[in-house]
C-alpha cells in the first residue's frame, strides 16, 4: 500500500513533489492519523532546499486529521487530532502519541493544521523570555504565523505588546488582536522593551537588541529576512541582558497543543488563516510565504487521491 506525500526532491520546483511513498506502520504507542490539513511554515521551504531533510523524505510538521488505527495508546479511533510530527505532509501519518491532542468542537482542522510549529514557538519562545503581566513585549514580524499567535497570548498574559510589521499594508487586525501598538519596523520606538519575539532576524534584530532592558530576554525564533546580523562593536557590553536561539523540540509536545487548540476553542486565541488550497498548489502557497503576502498561516488542504 502507498499514500501520496509532499517529499523533498533538489530537481524539483520549491525542491518539493508530490508523489507516492509507503503507507506507515504504527510501531507501540502510536496511531496512524488520516491526514485533511497540513499547514506550510517558512522553516519548511527551508528545510527542503538546505539538505536539513534528505532527498525522498516526506516534508512538514503540522497536521490535522482523523485517527484510522490505535497501537495501544492515544485517542480512539475516530477522534480529531491536531500533531507536531516530523513528515507531517502525507495522506497518512503514524505519530506518537504524545505528540498529539484531541481537537475540541468549535476548532475546525484546518485551524487545528496552523497551531503546531507556529504556536508552540510563540508559547515556548513567551516562556523563556519571561513573559509576566505588566512586562513590555516587542513582536516582530507580528503579521505572521508565529507573530499573531505570539501577540495574543502576551497580551493575554497581561503584557504590554508592541507589533513589529514589514509595511503598513500588514498592519490590519492586529490591534484587534491584542496589540497596543503597531509600528513599522521599529519606527519610533525608543522606550526599552523586555522581551522580544523575532521572527524577522538582520539589520532589525540588531537595532531591537538596542532597544532590550537590562535583564531582557531577546528569542530569535526565525529569520524570514535572510539578511545577516552584523552587531557594532561593543554593542554585547554593558548590563546583562540575553539573545537566547529557538528551536521547535518535537518531543512530547502534546501537553501544549492541548492548551492551544483549548484556547481556539474557548475564543482567547484566534487562528488566521491567510492562504488555503489543496496541496496540489504548493508552489502558490511557497510563493505567498515567500513574498510575505500571508497574514496568518498557510493551509494545505489533503486531497484524496482520484
């Protein structure tokens, strides 16, 4: 038996096909999830053409489905579920069980596909900076995936956020999601912040680093400029403050997406959704990403094969 699976492939447009693979096989406390969503994150396009994921391996992290098959632990069959799991990008996935959780009424699976990666690094990344009420929270890149999820959970939390965006295009809705205020780039900014959640990385995370207060906590979770950080000499002296590097950790992170798709459920976290088709036009949605063109996260929809 075989499922169709989004695989890295050098030769190909975006470095990814659409092609067939084995169906997996639920080894001991996995499930084998029937896949409807995957959402498409810029650490994927990255992936696939750095050699980070080897050629003929199935790409992506974020799905949503339909548990078909149950080894002994995780949700019946039947359940809806949401997974952080490596080759997500397939008509088929087997996923540990505690790298699931149940989606809630109310949370369609396609809003379910977009928490993964994007919200669970908003969430860890609030954590380890120290997010407290009363604290003053920078967001750049807000108008995306990580950022919109970043901005409602600070302001949530009591903080005082401040939304970073590329163009006053990408300012919509943002105060409606929770931000005091919104600047394009760091525009008028002079007042020191306490954490910073950056997705944008170059020049602009160098003059945010400016703006940290002694005891600060930068989180560089992405890097969506490709542009390099140069710091001017001396800049790293002075009172401490810290620029700590992110990364997703795929083990057992089924605890926090309960919490997300909690918070989709009960309305305190609002999942936008700003590209969706079926996964046959992956490119269009690479391109969008690529051109920072989405608000929110980009959906791919898991078409049955014909």
């Amino acid at each position: 038996m075989s499922v169709r699976a989004l695989v890295v492939d050098p030769s190909a447009t975006d470095a990814v096909r659409l092609t067939e693979v084995p169906e997996p096989v639920p080894g001991p406390g996995q499930v084998l999830v029937d896949v409807h969503h995957v959402s498409l994150n810029h650490g994927d396009l990255n992936d696939a053409r750095s050699g980070r994921v080897p050629e003929g391996a199935v790409l992506g992290s974020d799905a949503a489905g339909v548990v078909v098959r149950s080894e002994g632990a995780g949700p019946a069959v039947g359940t809806r579920v949401v997974a952080l799991s490596a080759g997500a990008f397939a008509e088929r996935i087997a996923v540990d069980a505690d790298a699931l959780a149940e989606i809630p009424e109310g949370v369609s699976l396609a809003e379910a596909a977009a928490l993964p990666v994007a919200g669970i690094a908003a969430l860890r990344s609030l954590r380890a900076g120290g997010l407290a009420a009363g604290k003053r929270v920078l967001v750049t890149g807000a108008s995306g995936g990580v950022g919109r999820f970043a901005l409602q959970l600070a302001a949530a939390a009591g903080a005082h956020v401040i939304a970073s965006v590329g163009s006053a295009a990408r300012r919509e809705g943002l105060v409606k999601a929770g931000a005091d205020e919104v600047v394009v780039g760091l525009e008028g900014l002079d007042r020191p912040v306490d954490v910073i959640i950056d997705s944008v990385g170059g020049p602009q995370m160098v003059a945010a680093w400016d703006l940290l207060a002694p005891g600060g906590s930068l989180q560089s979770v992405g890097w969506t400029s490709g542009e390099p950080a140069v710091f001017p000499p001396y800049s790293t002296i002075g009172p401490a403050k810290s620029l700590t590097s992110f990364v997703n950790d795929l083990s057992a992170p089924a605890a926090d997406l309960a919490l997300l798709v909690g918070y989709a459920a009960e309305g305190s976290l609002v999942v936008e959704i700003g590209w969706q088709g079926p996964w046959e036009r992956f490119a269009d949605a690479a391109q969008a990403l690529r051109r920072r063109t989405v608000r929110g996260k980009a959906v791919l929809r898991v078409t049955a094969t014909m």
